[in-house]
C-alpha cells in the first residue's frame, strides 16, 4: 500500500508541477517567429501561427475575401477610409519570406478594424507585414484598455526580410495575456498615418491553456498510465 501511495503521490505531484509551472504569471508578452506552413504544408498563403495545430486555437485567414462577422470572432471597420481584404504585393509573407497569394487584412488611416470575441481569450497571432510605420494593435477586456503595441515593439523583433517588400520585415507576432486579469475579448487595428497596417492567418486561443506550455491531455493521462503499469508489474511480481 505504501509503495501505491507513493506512486500516485509522484504522478500527482508531477502533473501538478507541470500545471503550477503554466499558472506563472508574469505580465501581458510579445514575442515574433517566422511562423510556420499553413495547412497541409502550403508556403504561398503566408505564414501561420505555430500553435495553429492546438485543439483550442482558431484560425482566420481571410482567403474567403470578407470580413467574417459571425461565429466567435467578428470583425467589423470602424470609421471612413479604404481599408478592406486585398490581394496585392503587400500580403504578409511566408514563413521563409515566400509570396503570399493569397487575401489578407490591410488596414489605412482612418478605417480601423475591430475584432469583438464571444469569450476572452489569453492568446492571439497574426501573420504581419511589411510592418511600417504608424501599426498600432489594442488589446481590451469590454473598454478597458490592456496594452497598447506599435511598429517598435513588432519591428525590433521581426524574423523575416522579404524581397517582395523592398526588404521590409515580416514575421509571425504571438501576443499573451500572462494572467487572467490580462484575458482580453476586444482587439482594435489601426494606423497612424501614411503606409499601412498589412496582416493575414489570424489565431486566437479560447480555452483556458497557456499554448506555450500547457501539456496536451495525451501527456496528464501518460503521467496516470505509467504510475498503473508500474504499480500493475510491482503486484504480478508481489
């Protein structure tokens, strides 16, 4: 008995550090990729979110030509201006600074786009570029204002120089909410000034998880099964 207790002890604890590791907060976090192939390893839709494979992730990717107003997320503009879903030069690259034939989100000064989510969520990417001047994207819990990045902040860690875009950079943005006060169910694009605000292969994670480190479900029911086996192979030997 003992020696059971001990093992369900371990495999406990072990599950439980592995949670208690993902429940960390810190504060709401930015990082860039180069993103990966979209579906089925296509190269010339831009680049995709590499937690895109994750059962709680939803992708958008615009390829339909429209904003999608219904379902989770919907999209709508704000303002006057000539923002829209195009197909031109300027879509976001690829993962490897690969063309990107297919539609994407422009967004000009004066049109802003605003994404309104059925429930919040910790985890949003998009495909980004060429990034110029003047990007702005806001994150917001109802009207709250989360946090606010610019150009800066996607600039100075871009992944991908893209020829196509006179050199211009690209990358894949990820944006966390580190905690459950930063969850946020509002998202505002917009651009400040001349160029503009150029993105494709939206992905948003409405579950709970923390997508960089939450274990998938296959992992926590590993922990249980070898706590049995070996459990089961001590009381053949007993």
């Amino acid at each position: 008995m003992t020696f059971t207790r001990n093992l369900v002890s371990i495999a406990v604890l072990s599950a439980a550090a592995i949670v208690g590791q993902v429940g960390s907060a810190q504060a709401f976090s930015f990082d860039m990729t180069t993103g990966i192939a979209g579906p089925g390893g296509v190269t010339d839709q831009g680049a995709y979110s590499d937690f895109s494979g994750k059962s709680t992730v939803k992708t958008i990717d615009f390829n339909s030509g429209v904003l999608p107003t219904t379902g989770f997320a919907k999209y709508s503009f704000v303002g006057s201006g000539s923002s829209s879903v195009l197909s031109d030069r300027w879509a976001p690259a690829g993962a490897n600074a690969e063309v990107n034939n297919s539609k994407y989100l422009a967004v000009f000064e004066g049109k802003s786009l605003e994404i309104k989510l059925d429930s919040t969520a910790n985890y949003f990417g998009m495909d980004l570029g060429a990034i110029s001047s003047g990007n702005t994207l806001s994150f917001y819990r109802g009207t709250t204002l989360i946090k606010t990045y610019n150009t800066a902040d996607m600039n100075s860690r871009a992944k991908v120089s893209a020829s196509q875009h006179g050199g211009e950079e690209n990358g894949y943005g990820h944006f966390y909410a580190d905690n459950a006060n930063e969850r946020f169910d509002r998202l505002v694009i917009s651009q400040v000034g001349g160029g503009g605000f150029e993105t494709d292969n939206h992905s948003f994670n409405m579950g709970e998880n923390d997508v960089r480190k939450t274990p998938e479900p296959g992992i926590m029911l590993g922990l249980v099964a070898i706590g049995g086996s070996v459990w089961a192979k001590r009381k053949q030997r007993g």
